[in-house]
C-alpha cells in the first residue's frame, strides 16, 4: 500500500486518476469508463453547480477548492468531479475508496499529506463512499482537515447529515447532485452512439427515440447504468445481426433488442439507506393526505424493490393508530388482518392484503388525537414527579388496607344509572390535566358528543343516584374487576 502514496517527482505521475488516452479505447474497459466526462462540460444534469458563474465550477477552475462532500444518486457525476479536479489541479491528488481502504491506508495517506504540507504542496485527497468510513476512521481526518494538511473531497450516495460526523460535516461544503433527467439520459446515449473511438461510433447503429426514452426508463436517472444497458444491447446486436463485423452494415435497435438484454428493471432501492426512508416516507405522507393512488404506488416501489412486507405492514400498523385512531377504530383491525393474510398466503398473491389495507388507510377519516393525547401523557410523566395512586382508586382485598383508607369513595360506574360517575382519576397535583381531545371527524365526532354529554348529566345522575341510594361500595363489586384479587374462600 506505502507505494501507492510514494511521493512523485512531478503532479502527472501523482492521481490514480490518471489514464492514458488509449486506455478508453481498451475493449476490457467498461463503455461507462470509457465515455466519462473528461470536461465540466460533458458532465449533463447539474448545471446549478456547474453552470457559468457557479461556486463548485469556480473553485474547480481557479484550482482553489476548500473541503467538500459530494452527495447524490450513483451515476450522477461524483466520481467524475473528482477526476475532473484531478486533472486540473496543480495540488497532489491522492484517492482511497472506504469500500477497499481502511485506518491503515487512510493513516498512511494522511502521512504523506504532512510531507508535502511541510515542502509547501497542498494535497487533496479523494474518498469515494466516505459514508462507508466508521466514525473512528473519520475522526482520523479531523485534525489534517482543520490544520490545513488536506483538502478533503468526498462522494457519498447518503445524507451526510446521518453518515457524516458533525465536525467533518461542518469544516466541508455539502454539494448536492440531482438525479438526471430522461434527457439527460438520452443526451449521454446519443454521445456514445456518435463517439467513434470511446463509444459505438464506427458501427452503424439505428436507434429512435424511444429506444433511449425506454433505456432512460430502465437506467433510473443513473447514466453509469443507462451506458452498461447500452453497451449490453449494442454488443447483442452485433452478435445478433453483424457476425462479420461489417462496418457499412446498418443495425437496426429496437425495444425487443432492450428486453433481451435486461429481463427486469432493476429498482433502485436500499434497505438501510436514503432511499429506504425517502420511500416510506412518500408512503406514509401520501397516506396521511388521503390519496390512495399515490399511496399505491410508493407501496409496490417497496414490494418490487424487495422490502420486507412485514416492515410496511408494521408501518400500517402504526398508521392506524397514530393518524387514523378513533375515528375509524376498524383500521386497525383491517390492518392486523392483511397482516395475517400475507402471513397465510405469503407472496405474490399476500401483496393484495396490503394493498387493500393501503387503500383503507388512505379513504378513511383522519385523527391524530390518539398521537397526541400519548405524547401529552409522556411530557406529564417527564414534567411532574410520579405521584402516588389516589386511596380511592387502589385495590383493598383487605381488611387491614381498608381501614387505612384504600378504595374509600370509590365510585362503582354500573351502580349509576347513567354509568358515568364524577370520581376524580388523577392526582389531585395534576387533575387539571387533560389529555384526550377528539376532533369531529369520523368516529370520533360520536365519541365527542358522548364526552360532552356526559357533563351534563353529572348533576342529575348523581342527584338520582343519592335519592334511590344507589351507590355500591367497590368491594361489592370486587370480582367485576379483573385486576382485583377475588377473596380466598376458607376450607371447610
């Protein structure tokens, strides 16, 4: 590894970036390889920054760029930024990948940057995937960052916000790179159908546009991925229909030649990563603002790219409770059945379960009032100190604990003719609290009407009850309460 970082005599025998030119015409290379961007201005689909006048395309042609962090979907340009930079700059140019290099090789690069530091050389030093260094390994740059020894380029596919520590984060400028468009896509397929010596340009290749539209459709915004389709399908033409390899011959693409060469889209999907949440995220919102076609589709996004059923089931499952609650108490209920028809049937057929809870979810009223009133509930837990449970409210199974006072005034709620009783249920220090709010939406507007009603009727009830002596003592009662004690009856 120590040769790797061995110090150069000259800045063009210092990148790994480096190639010959010849080396894009070697038939082992990759067409992705071979029809990378040499210039800013091949690069397509992030002019915002590195458009004219832009702060990324002005450091990278002053040859002035500070710590950066490069953050995008793959096949956007990250890697090619960095060669880019490479080739223009008169600073040391050094790369590791935190997929192949670790402490070991990361150390020995920083010690080589603190030579050229002390002889005046700036050293930038590029890591590809950086989210994938450990925390002990980023710390490791800190120091070097700060003083100045490197400038750090970094490539990542992930929120740096959640891979990156947060001093590496804030001594480097976060640059975000959008995922390309369809023409983007197809302008890069163009170039490497017209390029004669790095791409398909000395065959006769016959394409329409929605050859490359539907190129574009499978490649999912990743050029890298669109020039591999390509490269896959031109290669099965030329077996296909030019066995001679004649050069004046004319081959005509089509979309059978696409399905050929790929079976299946691949999606592009992550199950610990960005897009994971992005995708879940799209799910429970759309569900939330009642759009059940949207919903659907962020649904078989996840099924298709492989993600477990039974994590978005239990995502449903949470859905129910904390944006549906009481207004449509049956949501739950839907949802725990889908969850046993997957379990009963499995998939493919399991994915109709879900999709029909999907459905549910999104059509039905909205409550967050159950969310609400728990979240309420853990700020009073975490405000006020845990206060005993009132007398009247703790169990008495005997005699002792009844004369001391436990369960005296215990109003037994089926001893009033209403079945509501105007018995205090909190500590007296936070019986101002109150947690539970319905909305008028759905179910939850009859439960409502019931909370109001029983205001009212307090004073009448309990006025009836005194007058026809109805109030019956809590241990009368003592086996209608499951979490009573029954009496030990004696042995005869």
């Amino acid at each position: 590894m120590d040769e790797l970082f061995e110090l150069p005599k000259n800045k063009k025998e210092v990148s790994n970036f480096s190639k010959k030119e010849k080396l894009k015409t070697n038939s082992l290379i990759p067409l992705a390889e071979k029809m990378r961007p040499s210039t800013l201005e091949e690069i397509v689909g992030q002019d915002h920054l590195l458009g004219k006048g832009k702060i990324l395309r002005n450091e990278i042609e002053n040859d002035n760029c500070s710590s950066l962090l490069l953050w995008g979907p793959p096949g956007t340009g990250k890697t090619t930024i960095a060669r880019i930079i490479a080739d223009n700059t008169n600073s040391i140019f050094l790369e590791l990948s935190a997929v192949l290099h670790g402490i070991k090789e990361l150390r020995t690069a920083l010690s080589e940057a603190k030579k050229l530091k002390k002889i005046g050389t700036r050293c930038i030093l590029f890591i590809d995937e950086i989210h994938r260094f450990n925390k002990v390994q980023q710390d490791a740059l800190l120091p070097s960052v700060e003083n100045g020894t490197i400038v750090l380029i970094g490539a990542t596919t992930e929120n740096p916000s959640f891979e990156i520590i947060t001093p590496l984060l804030s001594r480097s400028q976060v640059f975000i790179l959008k995922q390309l468009k369809e023409q983007d896509i197809v302008d890069v397929l163009k170039r490497a159908l017209l390029e004669p010596t790095r791409g398909f340009g000395q065959w006769k290749f016959k394409v329409d546009s929605k050859f490359l539209k539907n190129i574009s459709n499978f490649s999912n915004g990743d050029a890298r991925a669109s020039l591999n389709i390509l490269e896959l399908v031109c290669k099965f033409a030329l077996y296909e229909m030019n066995p001679k390899r004649d050069k004046e011959l004319v081959m005509e693409l089509t979309l059978s030649h696409i399905s050929e060469a790929i079976q299946k889209k691949t999606l592009f999907y992550d199950k610990s990563g960005d897009e994971h949440y992005n995708l879940i995220s799209a799910f429970h919102k759309t569900l939330r603002s009642s759009d059940p076609d949207a919903a659907l589709y962020w649904l078989g996004r996840m099924i298709e790219a492989g993600e477990d059923p039974l994590y978005i089931l239990r995502r449903l499952v949470r859905f129910a409770s904390e944006d549906i609650g009481i207004a449509d108490p049956n949501a739950l209920h839907v949802v725990i059945s889908a969850q046993k028809a997957y379990e009963f049937i499995g998939l493919p057929e399991g994915k109709l379960a879900i999709a029909q809870a999907t459905i549910y979810l999104a059509q039905a009223p909205k409550s967050d009032s159950v969310y609400r009133a728990y979240l309420d509930v853990e700020n009073a837990i975490e405000e006020h100190s845990l206060l005993p449970v009132p007398l009247h409210l703790r169990n008495a199974p005997t005699e002792f604990l009844k004369e001391v006072g436990f369960g005296e005034g215990y109003q037994h709620a089926h001893a009033s003719s209403s079945s509501f009783v105007e018995m205090e249920g909190l500590p007296d220090e936070i019986n101002f609290l109150r947690f539970y709010y319905p909305s008028n939406r759905g179910f939850e507007e009859e439960v409502r009407k019931k909370m109001d009603k029983k205001k009212n009727i307090f004073k009448s009830s309990q006025k009836k009850d005194l007058e026809n002596n109805l109030k019956v003592s809590e241990f009368d009662h003592r086996s209608s309460d499951p979490a009573m004690p029954r009496k030990k009856r004696k042995k005869l």
